[in-house]
C-alpha cells in the first residue's frame, strides 16, 4: 500500500472512533436524560452523507470536515419548540443532568482509554527491556556513570519492565523535580544507583526527546564490524568492499561495533568517505558514498552491505508483558489516570511558559504517529488511539468557552450565583474561545510545518 494513503487510513481510524465516541457519549446521556436529540453528526459542515434513525427521527450525518463532531439537542434558544416537547429541551432540564450531559464526552474517551489499555495489558505486548546503551561522552548519563549494557530495575524506588515505563517514570519525575534515581544492574549481576539531572528537560521548555536531552540510549550489542554480504550495484560493492572484510576506521575514526559504522553511514548521505577494512589480516584502504535515500522525513545514507555477527551478546532485548484481568484493568485505570493528570500539568505549565508552544502538535504529526504506530503492530497502534483519546478528552475538559469545559464552567457559575449566565456573557465567552482555539490550531499547524520542513 502507498506509505501516504497506509498513513491516512491509520490517522482516519483513530480521528473517527474518538469522535463517534466523544459524541455518543453526550447521545446516550441525553437521551438518558429525556433530552430530544436532533442530530448526531461526524464531520462540521455540508452532510455527505444523512439518514434519519430511531423513535424522534434523529439524523446521523456524515460531513465534509472531519475533524470534530456535535450532538444537537432541542433546545429552546436555538428556535421555536413546541408546547408538548418543553420538556425535553436542552435548556430546561437541571443544571445536574446539562453537566452530566455535557461531561459525557470526555469522559467517553477517558473510559475507552482504559478498555484500549485493558486489552493490551490483557492480550499482552512485546516491550524493550530498560537496558541502556553507552551515552554520549558529553551528556548527564554519561556524568552518572552510565555504561554500556546496564538494565534498570527501579527508577525512584519504582519497579519498572520496560523501555516506555522508564521512559514515563523520567518524565513525571522531570515535571516537579530536580533530579532522580535510577537503580542499575549490570552483566555482572552488580547492582548500583546513578542520579541523574533532570534540569535540562526543563530548560529547553521540553522541546525535543527528553531522553536524547539527558543521553540516554537503548542498548547496542557489541557486534563486531564484520561485513558478511554486499548487495549488488550498492555503494559498498561500488567501492570494492567484500564479504569477509571488518570495518576499523571511517574518515580516520576508529570502529569498534557494527551500530558505529551504521551511525557513520547515516549521517553521510552522498559524501564520500575514507573507509579502512581489515581483508585477510592486512589493511585495504577504499572510498565508498553512501547513497541518500528518504526515512521517515529525513535523508539518511546507506551502503548495502549487512553485518554477519547478529548474535553475539545474547542478551535478552525485549520482554513480553502481560496481566490477567483485574491487574490489567487496575494498570489500565492508573495508566489513564496520570498520563491525564500529566496532561492537564503540562498544560498548565504551557500557560506559565515552562513549556514550549512548539510542543502543541496538529493532525500532522497525529498523522505521522498513527502510521509509524499501526506498522509497529496493533498493540502499539491501540496504546496510541488509547493515548489520543485521553489527550481529546483533557483538551474538552479545558474550561475554555465553546469547548464541553467551558460550558462545565458556566454551570458551576450558575450553581454558585443560582442563576444561568446571560446569554450577552456567553455570546462573548463563546467569540474569547473560538479565538483561543484558533490560536491553538494556528500554533498546532506551525509546528507539524516545521517539523516537515525540519525532518
């Protein structure tokens, strides 16, 4: 399938099941609440498709734009309603009953965060182990002390098994604190603590992978650079490379695992290079370009040529994790908990400026991550529909006026006064919002742009 559509289809079934979601959970509690609902619309704009259903002949539509949805009620400010239907009006009913009505939709996505969690942590998913890779020689892992082939075991006295859940364990521990601690065993069985700073997370307005800030890498296998196949009409039979040879030195820098020399290879896209091998236990001295060509947005070089010791340090690289069900759905309701808590705390600190707009992201990006998500496999492409529902349903609880939050607000105001608020106050409410949220999107369109731009 063409990598564009694969990526559209993908980013097409996340949008669309967090906004069927998001809306029928606003439906079900209407309709719970003896509210009339009108129509049930996917999509803003000209219907594309309209088919009336139920017992007050709702219209389900399908529209042209896609990004968002709406539930419309009977209500009275919207038009004339008849004496017999009062009752089942929007605007009539307690103020209970509009906040349950109108919280319904995030809460929606909250709740199908934690089945989509459930599932996964149920059916189970191969995650990396926490083994760490050697850090760059200028970098805070590497002034902890950190070396090559050390696996994690407890990030501030917290077990964890996994890459992501050290990963997300950093990143909590960035938002409040200044340093933590990782507590390490080695090949060696030797256990020991490394702190590591956490202020550079902080000081870049959490622009960029935190991890790559801190130098912390995933494992490299100490596989020597011993060539075991040339591809033909590649760079590296081009420049007289053969089966058999061990890459010492690139450009002068000495190789001593095979990932240095992909590291070398990747960042020298159609640039010439002075590569020395050892063939038969003598030097040969050759030039070989690697030829660009297009990964993920980025142009990378490669040779064609593939290494031949793939096994040799037996180390154990990934885990399979798994729960019965009443651990998973526990996981699953903790999982969703904080990743929102997290959420609402990053947005905060967005307000204050501890955190770069640059951060906001568009359907682009979205785009990008459901496509890389769903060709890792379909465990990773539910935690990431998982993670985007719980990020529709923070966003909706923000109390901004025209989204569910901003309505939520006025009802708090009009329990507080004991009385609604003016329609003259929400009309200004409802012109403040849609300017912020155009802002936001604006800002959200900047930065997948740059992000093209930039690779």
């Amino acid at each position: 399938m063409n990598g564009f559509l694969y990526y559209l289809i993908a980013f097409a079934v996340v949008l669309g099941v967090l906004i069927v979601v998001h809306e029928f959970g606003h439906y079900i509690v209407a309709r719970w609440a003896g509210v009339k609902v009108l129509r049930f619309s996917v999509g803003f704009g000209k219907p594309l498709l309209c088919r009336r259903m139920g017992r007050d002949e709702t219209e389900w539509v399908l529209a042209a734009f896609p990004l968002g949805g709406y539930v419309k009620m009977l209500d009275e400010r919207e038009g004339e309603v008849a004496a017999d239907e009062l009752h089942r009006t929007f605007n009539r009913q307690p103020v209970a009953r509009r906040i349950a009505i109108v919280a319904a939709g995030p809460l929606a996505n909250l709740l199908l965060a934690v089945l989509l969690y459930w599932g996964v942590f149920c059916y189970g998913s191969k995650e990396l182990r926490p083994i760490l890779g050697t850090p760059p020689a200028v970098s805070v892992a590497a002034g902890a002390g950190i070396v090559n082939g050390e696996v994690v075991r407890r990030v501030a006295g917290e077990t964890v098994q996994t890459w992501q859940d050290m990963r997300w364990m950093l990143l909590k521990k960035a938002a409040d604190s200044d340093s933590v601690e990782l507590e390490v065993i080695n090949a060696k069985q030797e256990i020991a603590l490394r702190r590591i700073d956490l202020a550079s997370i902080r000081e870049s307005g959490w622009e960029g992978d935190a991890f790559e800030l801190l130098g912390l890498v995933f494992y490299r296998p100490q596989i020597r650079p011993l060539i075991a196949k040339v591809s033909a009409g590649s760079a590296a039979a081009s420049g007289g490379m053969l089966p058999g040879d061990e890459i010492v030195a690139i450009d002068e820098l000495r190789i001593t695992t095979w990932p240095d020399v992909v590291e070398r290879i990747r960042k020298s896209a159609d640039k010439r290079l002075n590569v020395e091998v050892l063939r038969d236990g003598h030097p040969v001295f050759l030039h070989v370009t690697p030829e660009g060509v297009e990964d993920r947005g980025k142009r990378v070089g490669r040779i064609g040529a593939a290494v031949g010791d793939t096994g040799a340090s037996g180390v154990e690289l990934t885990t399979l994790v798994r729960y019965d069900p009443w651990t998973a759905l526990h996981k699953a309701a903790v999982e969703t908990w904080e990743k929102s808590t997290f959420s609402f705390a990053m947005i905060g600190k967005m307000l204050t400026g501890e955190v770069s707009l640059r951060n906001l992201s568009g359907p682009v990006t979205i785009a990008d991550y459901a496509g890389q998500s769903a060709r890792l496999g379909i465990d990773y492409y539910i935690k990431f529909m998982a993670l985007v529902s719980i990020s529709l349903g923070v966003l909706n609880l923000l109390p901004i006026p025209i989204l569910d939050g901003g309505h939520l607000l006025y009802y708090v105001i009009e329990i507080i006064k004991r009385g609604p608020v003016s329609e003259k106050t929400m009309e200004i409410g409802q012109q403040i919002g849609l300017a912020l949220l155009l802002m936001l999107m604006a800002f959200a369109f900047y930065n997948d742009i740059n992000r093209l731009i930039s690779g």
